[in-house]
C-alpha cells in the first residue's frame, strides 16, 4: 500500500479549474484537488487529504508565481484550514465569472458531449454583502461560524463579507448551545430573522426524531419577486442573493411563453415562484400544477398564490407524483423544473420527456447535475437550445444556470 502524502508539502504548477471550488494539478503521477490557487499559478501545497488512490486534496499555502487575477482575499477568515463557505476570494470578480463559466462549458462537454459557449452574468450589488441566508454553526465553546472545508470543525467569525449588511448582528458576539445550527434570514423589509436549531435531543441513549428549533423574530420573512409580495417560513428556502429570484424569474417568463389555456408544470416547485409566472400567462382558463415534497413550501405557496385559482399543488416527491393518473393523462404544453443540487435524474426526466411538452425550462444550481440531465433529456430527442448563466453567489464556486430544451426538429 502506498504511503500517504498527508500533510506531505509539494511545489505544483496549477492546471485548469475544475468543478467544486479548486484547480487540477498533476505530481509523480497523480491528480492533486488544489484549493486556492488559480490557473497558470506556481504553488507550494499542502495535501490535506489522500485516501491512496489516483487522486489527493489540498491547500496551496504559498504561491510561488501568481496569477495576474489574484487579489488579496477581502475576508480574515478566508483561507487554508479557514472558512470553508467562499472558494474563491483570492480571485478578482470578473475571474471568479470566468472560472465559473469554464467550468459550466466542462461539464457540459465531457457529460452532455456539446461545445457550448457560457458567459456567466453578474447580478446587481457586487461580490459582497449580498447573502441574505445563511446556516450558521456552532462550535464547543458556544461561537457561532461557519465549518472549515470538508470538515465539521467550526471556524468562528465575528462578521462575513458576503453576508447581507446587518444579518449577523444579532448572532455573533454572544454565545449559543454547543452544537446547535443558526438558520439566519434577512428579508427584504431589512428584519432579521434567526431560527435555532437544537443538538438532538438523546432520550435513553437514542436520538429523539426532528430538530428542535427556536425562533428569535418573527419567523415569517417577507420576499418581494415576480411583480408580488411573499410572506414566507424564515427557515424555508428562497433565493439567497436579492436580485436572484427576480431575475431567474424573468427568464422563466420569457422562455415558458406559455399561452392562454395552456396546461404548465412547475416541478420542485417550492413556494411557487415560478408558478406565479405560469399562472399569469395560461390565465384562469389554464392550469398550473406544483409538486413540491416540503409540506412548508406548500403550506406557503397556497397562501401566497390563494389569488390564482388556476395554481394546484400536487405535495409529494416529483418521482412519485408524476407517475399518478393526473399528470400521465394530461400531458402539459410546458413543464418548469428547478430540481436540488443532486438534479432530476433519469426517472423524473423520463417522465417529463414522454409527455412530451413543446419546452423545458430547467433552473439549476449545479452544472454537473444540469449536464446530466441534458444528456437524458437528448436520449428522449429533447436537445438544449438557449443557456444563460448567472453569477447568484459570488465568491463562492456556485453558478445558477437556466436552460431551455425543447424537442429536437
């Protein structure tokens, strides 16, 4: 069995980025994961983890020959063994959009075999002070803050340059239970809101189900997006970045372009944003169906979206639900899905692609998962048309995409 190069230090040139936060680099052989670094970069790393096989992980801890979109990382907690939650602050803005669209062109060439051209646009505001959500750790001596990089250590920090202006106030500086988690919220009126989240909870040595949580502010966050007001769980899921939910919005409006009557699906629909879009195009005499799996969002959606009959919510996993008898005999004109990180996959693509709609609009946080399902979507003669790309997290490797399949001519 070959030694571990744990804690080994080794001087690379860096290679080309790749998805998840680092660069490739190549030492006797191996694939070296290097965090902060940028391409073209000469570098001392230090590998942090190496389980012996073809590939490693690691810091760079020195740069030898930098690269001319390095820049000082604006946040303290930035950095190797730091903040794991930025990946790449050492990075100017505009390099930050580049590395995010090199790698979404990637991904889409290795797994869905297409050579796009990707422009990753910026949204309003800049790099920082823009994240009005975040989940918040906390460590053994009571410090909120946030774990280091694959890691459940918790670095503590007393303010995040990303964070939206005044979110964290009522967090840092004072002490929590060891081990809780933070869910905090800054909604659009400016309140914050936080929500804790308990340890579990060990009831003769077995762990009782479901967290425990206590709120501290009203626990109803108020969103402004697509021409409405929403009134929200705090704790539920919205768009982090402010101009995000507005701007993916629009986009939807514009590619859905559904038409009066018409029959849309809104899948992974969560509160119902983008079905508040659906329904003002197909009108009353239309019809928009919502899946969502969170009993919340759903409990959310029908009072925000009470207003548009046409809207119907369907609770339950999409897989699952999209396999009943109304949505298998009533095949839609147009089907939204916005899926998590992990993506839709081939059962829930399958079944979007034998109804046949005359377009996809697919929203996606994670352009691996959007490259997969592309590459299924095309299997079931659906092939991409339209891609835009946005930069709804700066600093941070993450990348929203939206694309447009529609049936291949």
């Amino acid at each position: 069995m070959t030694a571990t190069w744990k804690q080994r230090l080794i001087e690379v040139e860096v290679g080309a980025v790749a998805h998840g936060g680092h660069c490739v680099a190549r030492y006797e052989g191996r694939v070296v994961f290097v965090r902060h670094a940028l391409p073209g970069e000469r570098v001392r790393v230090r590998i942090t983890e190496d389980t012996g096989g073809s590939f490693c992980r690691g810091d760079a801890v020195e740069v030898l020959q930098a690269s001319p979109d390095r820049v000082e990382p604006p946040c303290p907690f930035s950095g190797p063994g730091l903040c794991g939650g930025c990946d790449w602050q050492h990075a100017s803005w505009e390099a930050q959009r580049e590395l995010k669209a090199a790698v979404v062109s990637e991904q889409l060439r290795r797994l869905a075999k297409l050579d796009w051209e990707v422009i990753v646009e910026d949204l309003p505001g800049g790099p920082t002070d823009w994240r009005t959500r975040m989940r918040m750790a906390v460590g053994p001596d009571g410090r909120p803050g946030f774990r280091a990089h694959r890691s459940h250590d918790v670095v503590p920090v007393d303010h995040c340059v990303i964070a939206a202006p005044g979110a964290l106030d009522p967090v840092v500086g004072r002490t929590w239970p060891p081990g809780s988690e933070l869910a905090v919220t800054r909604d659009a009126g400016g309140q914050v809101h936080v929500t804790e989240i308990g340890p579990p909870v060990v009831r003769r040595g077995r762990p009782v189900p479901g967290p425990v949580k206590r709120r501290k502010g009203s626990g109803t966050a108020t969103e402004l997006a697509a021409h409405r007001t929403w009134n929200l769980r705090a704790d539920g899921f919205w768009q982090v970045h402010p101009a995000a939910a507005d701007t993916l919005a629009a986009v939807v409006r514009a590619w859905a372009d559904c038409h009066p009557g018409d029959r849309a699906w809104d899948l992974y629909g969560g509160a119902g944003l983008f079905a508040s879009v659906l329904a003002e195009q197909v009108g009353p005499e239309g019809s928009v169906a919502v899946v969502e799996s969170s009993v919340g969002a759903v409990e959310d959606g029908r009072v925000n979206l009470s207003d548009l009959p046409q809207v119907g919510w369907h609770p339950g996993r999409t897989e699952q639900v999209l396999e009943t008898p109304e949505f298998t005999d009533l095949p839609p004109d147009v089907v939204v899905l916005d899926p998590p990180r992990k993506g839709a996959g081939r059962v829930v693509v399958t079944a979007i692609a034998r109804s046949r709609p005359a377009r996809v609009v697919y929203v996606a946080c994670d352009p691996a998962a959007l490259a997969r399902d592309i590459a299924s979507f095309a299997h079931h003669g659906y092939e991409l048309t339209q891609l835009r790309a946005f930069d709804a997290f700066p600093m941070t490797h993450h990348v929203e995409c939206v694309a447009l399949l529609e049936p291949v001519r």
